[in-house]
C-alpha cells in the first residue's frame, strides 16, 4: 500500500518500497542461498511486476526496503494482514553478509507497535530454517504454535513455527535487540556502511 513511513535506527533505515525497488526485490526473491525458506515464487518477472504494482492497492500491507544509511538496498521486511490491530510481519529477506536482522526487526516492531498502533504481530518461519527460529526465540518472541503443513516450497510441504509479540512485551523484545543491533552497526561503519 502507499505509504510515507521511514524510520532509521542503529545504521539501517525502513522505507515504503516503490516501483524502482522491483528489480531488486526479484534478484533478492531468487537467489538460491535467500530464498531457500521462502514460499512458492513465480519466477517470470512480468509476474512478479504486477504483484507489486497490486501491492500499492491493497490496504493494511506496508512493505519496506531496508537499505544501509547510504541509501544502498539489502533486504525487505514487513507488515500486512492487518485487522483487529493484529498483523503478520514477515517477506524479511536480507542480503547475505549485511547483519541487519536485528535492526530490522527492532524498526519493524516499532513501526507496529509504536506508529501503527497494533497490539501483536505473529510470524511464520519454516522449522527446518533453524537460524532465523533461534533468532526469533532469542529475542523473546514467544513460539504460540506449529502449523503443519503450514508452507509449500518448490511442490514440498513444510511445518512452520508461529511467533508472536505483544505491545505488552514488546520492551523486553526491544531491550533483548538493542545490544545486539548496536553492535551490528558498529560492524556496518568498520564496513563502510
């Protein structure tokens, strides 16, 4: 949907995605290393243009670039699903090497909890994804759940691990992302980020 919200904290900056981020995002969506965990994919372009094109459409969906200081793109993130102040964040793919994932989430939460006034967000992870599970379990999100069967990639069905925080527990999320966010931006600058 379109939207003005830009937020930047620990080196790394959310921004609405625009058309101009298309061919980006599908390199990103492709890559076999990133997209192992990600759900089924039409990989004709043409296709992939339309459903960003309906995105701009469609309401209680905001998608962001995450991008570096420098105004260089490394990933997406985001929130959608939105009804009853509940939403789904997720299509957080980074590219490899960048450590944004904690500044990432850190900005997407307060994003849903501090500008969109949403009381929890949820996300689904794929089990066999063990490094983004233990992420999400290390910053206190807390498991609600399995689905399974609940992701098809490729024809093969998966279970997925549900995830949810509250806007009551997001200070300790946000207190548990802090050190670790700080310390990748300082990892960002040595870098040239």
């Amino acid at each position: 949907m379109n939207h003005t919200i830009t937020v930047e904290r620990f080196g790394i900056r959310l921004r609405p995605v625009t058309m101009d981020d298309a061919d980006f995002i599908y390199e990103l969506r492709r890559s076999p290393e990133l997209s192992k965990y990600i759900g089924e994919f039409d990989s004709r372009y043409s296709v992939h243009r339309l459903w960003l094109e309906q995105y701009f459409h469609r309401e209680g969906d905001y998608y962001f670039c995450i991008e570096l200081l420098s105004g260089k793109a490394v990933g997406t993130i985001a929130i959608y699903d939105i009804a009853e102040k509940k939403g789904n964040w997720g299509r957080w793919i980074i590219s490899p090497d960048i450590p944004a994932a904690p500044a990432s989430v850190w900005l997407v939460f307060h994003v849903a909890f501090d500008i969109l006034g949403l009381s929890s967000v949820y996300s689904n992870t794929v089990m066999d994804n063990a490094s983004v599970v233990s992420f999400h379990d290390n910053c206190g999100l807390p498991r609600t759940g399995i689905e399974h069967g609940g992701l098809t990639i490729k024809g093969v069905s998966y279970d997925t691990v549900l995830h949810s925080a509250t806007k009551e527990n997001w200070p300790s999320i946000q207190e548990k992302l802090e050190k670790p966010a700080a310390l990748a931006e300082r990892l960002l600058q040595e870098d040239g980020g």
